[in-house]
C-alpha cells in the first residue's frame, strides 16, 4: 500500500488510487489538500493572467522596473509609445534606453509628486506624461501617457488669448489718446464726467489685457527660459517704494526683513510681478494704517520670500479657490481697488516657473500670509553680504 501511495504521489495522475482503511482515508485526505492548492494557483494564476491582460490593453505605457533598474515588464504600449523591444530589452537598465537627461533626473529623485512631460523618445509628435510609483523593495511602476492631443488644445486656446489680448491692445491705446485729448478741454459736467469714467474704464482693461497677455506667456512654459541671479535686496526696496505710493494717505506701515547673504537666482521681471502682485493686494485689502511684513528668508532647506498683513484675513472656504483666474472675494471691493483678478495666478504661475510653490495662510480678523517657496538651487550665497539681517 505504501508503495501504492508513494507511486501515486510521485505520478503525474490527479485521481487517487483506491485503498482500503487507513491508507485510503490518508490518500484522500492528501488528495483534498492538493486540490485546494491547485484550486488555489488555479485562481491566482487567473487573477495575474486578468492583471496582465488588462494593462496590456491600456493605452498607457506601463513598465515594472527592479530595484536595478532593470525592465522586468511591459505592455504594448510601452512598445509603440517608448521603442521598448519584446524580449530583446527584457532586463535592460531603463535608464539606457529612455536617456533624455531630463528623465534621467526625474528618475533618480525617488519622489514623484508631480509628473514629468516630455515628448517620446521615438516620436518627437507625441508628448508623454510620465509618472513614476515606488513599490515593493525599490522596484517602480512607470506609466507613460500620450497628452498630445490635450496638449494641442491647451496651444489653440492659449494662442487665442494671447491673440485677442493683443488685438485689443491697438483699439484701446487710440481710444485712451482721444479720451485724454477731450479731457484736456473746457467741457459741460456731465460729459466731463462720462469721459472720466471712460478713461477709467479704459485703463482698467489696459490692466486686464496686460496680465492676460502676462499669463498666456507664462503658461506657454513650464519652466523660465534662462535664468540669472537676481537682486532680491533691491527688488524688494523698490516694491516697498511702489507700494507706499500705492497706499498714499493710507499710510501702511510697510517693513523689510531680508537675509543678506543671499539671492535668488530666475527672471527678475517675472519675479518682480510676482512679489509687487502680493504686496500690492496687501496694500488693496488691508485697511489704512495696517503693518505689512515682506521677508526674505534662507534656512537649510528653502528659500521664502513672503508678504504677511495684519488686515482682516480671508474665510478660509476661499483659500484653495484664490489663485483661479478672476476669483475674487468681494466682486465690487476688487474691481474698485483696480485689481484685474489674476494676479494671484500669475504669482503661482511665477513661482512655478521657478520650482517652487505658492502658500497661502489666513485668519479671519487677524491677517494673511503670502509665502512663496523656493528650491535652494535657486539661491546663491553673496561673496560681499550686506550687514546683518537687514531692516528698513
Ligand atoms: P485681484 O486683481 O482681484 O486683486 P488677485 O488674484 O490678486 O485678484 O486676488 C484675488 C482675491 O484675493 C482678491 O480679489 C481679494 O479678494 C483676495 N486677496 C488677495 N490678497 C489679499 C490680502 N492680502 N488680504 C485679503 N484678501 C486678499
């Protein structure tokens, strides 16, 4: 029997053999058991099948790299999309194949919040979306995703913008002339006023087609074309100088505290749009007499330069919805204030364009802060600092 038993274990065949007593029930209990395994693996193997099946289908490339780096799998639109060629590149380095250093950097950073865009390294028509997961002991799921055609209607529409913008630019430009013309002469009251009114109006849109040709441009690009160091020290006494002009007979008490032995390095007319655009709404939204803060600060992780007021604050159910195009809190008290409602966009954008990142805190009846983060590789060290931190 044992023999029986060690035969039909060690054989190929499912079916146990049919044994008399003891020897029968072990069989068939053995028997139950490895059914259930193979039920098991059965199932398993149908779920893999299932899960390779439908990401092959995906018209997203998907990659599973190892830890090496080495490319373990990937579907057919990893093919099509990144040039990868079944079986022959199987368990090459990734990084020899996609070799935009661009990527390559983006691949060793280890954290992935943000996707990267980049157009294929096969077709220089097709603009790739990659986002990178980490999973198991270090190995990553890559998924590349073709946003061409996204891409090409986010063109169309910002060349509209940019388009009308401009358009606009030549008509208001002859209708202010006029207007100023006809202001400079002897006229009734009431027509004096219509034309005041006008000419107000008229600068209003000036300011309207001005930043939304300033935003077009902004968007065009993820990140500034070239980049230099910046006097920040400078950039921030002349906002500080505007911004008193702003507030006139307000009279806000506006203060500086920068860091001396440091500037930032991009665009400096970017970034001076940017910072005025806080400091100004500080001015507009705080009420007279209100003490304004602008810092520059570098600690050992980032670089900040920040606008805080003591004004009323904001509802905190407005924050996340600030920075939108023409979001405003109060439609009549923005629009009076000669705001145009993208200046906070613009100052995202800006700071993205830069490699950092827009904060925005308030408190209802205490004040906001403003603060815009950057990358320390956007900050150089001053060989001849200014004295210590510097107030004015
Ligand atoms: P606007 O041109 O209307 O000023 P922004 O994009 O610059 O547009 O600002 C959006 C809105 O955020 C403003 O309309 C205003 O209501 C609010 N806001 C901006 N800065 C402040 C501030 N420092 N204090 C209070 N509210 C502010």
């Amino acid at each position: 029997m044992l023999v029986l038993t060690l035969r039909w274990i060690s054989s190929k065949q499912i079916d146990p053999p049919d044994l008399p007593g003891i020897w029968g029930d072990l069989v068939y209990t053995f028997y139950r058991k490895q059914q259930s395994h193979r039920d098991r693996e059965e199932a398993l193997t149908s779920i893999i099948k299932r899960y390779q099946q439908s990401s092959a289908a995906l018209k997203d490339a998907v990659v599973i790299v190892d830890a090496k780096d080495r490319l373990e799998w990937w579907n057919s639109s990893a093919e099509e999309l990144l040039g990868l060629k079944p079986l022959i590149d199987k368990s090459k380095s990734i990084l020899n194949l996609l070799r935009d250093p661009r990527f390559i950097r983006y691949y060793k950073r280890r954290h992935y919040q943000e996707p990267l865009e980049l157009t294929s390294p096969i077709n220089e028509e097709i603009i790739l979306q990659y986002s990178i997961t980490l999973f198991g002991e270090g190995d990553r799921l890559l998924v590349a995703r073709d946003i061409s055609r996204m891409k090409q209607l986010e063109q169309v529409r910002q060349s509209f913008v940019s388009n009308a913008s401009h358009e606009l630019r030549t008509p208001l430009t002859v209708m202010r002339g006029y207007l100023e013309t006809f202001l400079d002469q002897e006229l009734p009251r009431p027509i004096l006023r219509g034309l005041q009114q006008m000419e107000q109006q008229t600068h209003r849109m000036e300011g309207l087609v001005r930043d939304m040709l300033m935003l077009s441009r902004l968007e065009s690009t993820r990140h500034i074309a070239d980049e230099y160091p910046v006097d920040i020290h400078q950039l921030l006494k002349d906002i500080k100088r505007d911004a008193l002009i702003l507030s006139g007979d307000k009279g806000h008490k506006i203060e500086l505290l920068l860091d001396p032995e440091h500037d930032l390095v991009g665009q400096d007319n970017e970034l001076h749009s940017a910072f005025s655009n806080l400091v100004f709404n500080a001015v507009r939204y705080t009420p007279a007499e209100t003490r304004i803060l602008i810092r520059w600060q570098v600690s050992q992780q980032e670089a900040v330069v920040s606008v805080e007021d003591t004004g009323q604050g904001i509802e905190a159910h407005h924050l996340p919805r600030l920075t939108e195009r023409f979001y405003r809190i109060d439609e009549s008290r923005s629009s009076e204030s000669g705001g145009t409602g993208l200046g906070l966009s613009i100052v995202k954008h800006v700071v993205i364009r830069h490699g950092g990142q827009l904060k925005i805190h308030s408190q209802v009846g205490k004040g906001s802060c403003f603060s815009c983060h950057f990358p320390l590789d956007h900050v150089i060290r001053l060989e001849n600092p200014s004295s210590p931190p510097h107030n004015d």
